[in-house]
C-alpha cells in the first residue's frame, strides 16, 4: 500500500511539472530589423530572409517567429528614428542589420558607428537580445573607407557584449547566379544561402534566450 501511495505521489509531482513546463513554454519572438536585404527586395511574398529563416528554424522543431522589420533603403539614421515604435513590447531578440546603404552613401562611418551603438544601447534598456549582424563597404568606397567602416561591428559587439554574424551577404556576394540584375540584392536562390549559412548562428543565439517565462 505505502509503494503505491509513494508512486502516486511521484506520479501526481510529474504531472505537476509537466503541466508547468507547457503552461509556462512560449514561442520565441524575434525581430529581423533592418533594411532591403532583410525586407526581400523584389522577392516573392514568404521569400524573405526573416520568414525563411524562421520556416528552416520551424522545420528543425525550434518554436520561434521572427518579424520582419526590414525597410528597403534604411540607413542607421533611419533604423535609429524607427527602432523604439518597429520593435514592439514581448520581442525576445533582434537580428539587427543596417549599414548597407550607410556604405552606398559614403556617410562617414563614424556616423554609422554612433547610430548602432545607440539602438544597441536603447535595445539593451528594454532588456532585448540582439544579434548583430556586420556589413562590408563596396569596394568603390576605396581601403581608407573600408578600414573605417568594416570594423565598426566587431567593436560594438564588443562593447556591448552581444552576438554577431560577421557579414549577412557570405557566400552571396560574388555570386551572379545568386543576386537580382541589380547585382546587389540577393534572389531567392540567394536568401537560401544565406539561411543556410546563417542558420547555425540564428540558433545558437536563440539558446541564449529564455524560453520560459520568469
């Protein structure tokens, strides 16, 4: 009699725990912030960066949604005027990518620099993870340009102590086959490369994040 009492007891504390693992289990929310190649220029609907990666996240039994908050020509002036009201309330984490056309522009990377590091800071106060992800200047902008520019993401991860992907186009960038005529975005053929090159990244990142809630 006692055995039994004792295994229902075990049986009713598991039931309990199981019970409040479920009820306090939730889908990550992640934002992907940031300007044309994250918005899927000229892509079909579901083409994008941020929905593929969250269908090949889906597909590998991680429960997450990742918003997209991509606005084709942004800049980091434009991202920062936009960061507070584009990221809503609940966002687990930010993929933060702007800089592209920062570079296109040739506004001085110091600039660049500073805008970054104030939406990292404002996304820091929210109590928002964020990875970043880094961008590399043209090379008609010239080396002085470029040895300004290109380091300015591995310094502010740093800084503020946050994940980074070192360059959203890898394994896209000097492949035609891979972009739009334009030459600069990635087709659809190129957003998968970058999932898949990403990916690992992307998941990684999503294991630093609470998945229940406190």
């Amino acid at each position: 009699m006692s055995f039994k009492v004792a295994g229902l007891h075990i049986a009713v504390i598991a039931a309990a725990l199981l019970f409040s693992t479920v009820a306090n289990a939730r889908t990550i929310a992640l934002v992907g912030f940031g300007d044309s190649l994250m918005a899927g220029y000229q892509l079909p609907p579901g083409d994008g960066f941020p929905e593929k990666m969250q269908a090949a996240l889906k597909a590998k039994g991680v429960d997450v949604t990742i918003a997209n908050a991509g606005v084709s020509g942004d800049t980091t002036s434009g991202g920062l005027a936009r960061i507070d009201w584009s990221v809503p309330d609940g966002t687990d984490g930010v993929i933060l990518e702007l800089g592209a056309n920062d570079a296109l522009r040739g506004i001085a990377p110091e600039q660049s620099e500073k805008n970054l590091d104030e939406m990292l800071a404002r996304l820091k106060e929210r109590g928002i993870a964020v990875l970043l992800v880094g961008m590399m200047a043209p090379p008609n902008m010239g080396d002085d340009y470029a040895a300004r520019f290109n380091p300015i993401y591995e310094k502010l991860a740093q800084k503020h102590n946050v994940a980074i992907y070192p360059f959203f186009l890898d394994g896209v960038v000097l492949d035609a086959g891979l972009k739009l005529e334009d030459g600069m975005h990635p087709n659809s053929k190129g957003v998968d490369v970058m999932v898949q090159k990403m990916e690992p990244a992307i998941t990684q990142f999503i294991g630093t994040i609470s998945t229940v809630k406190n």
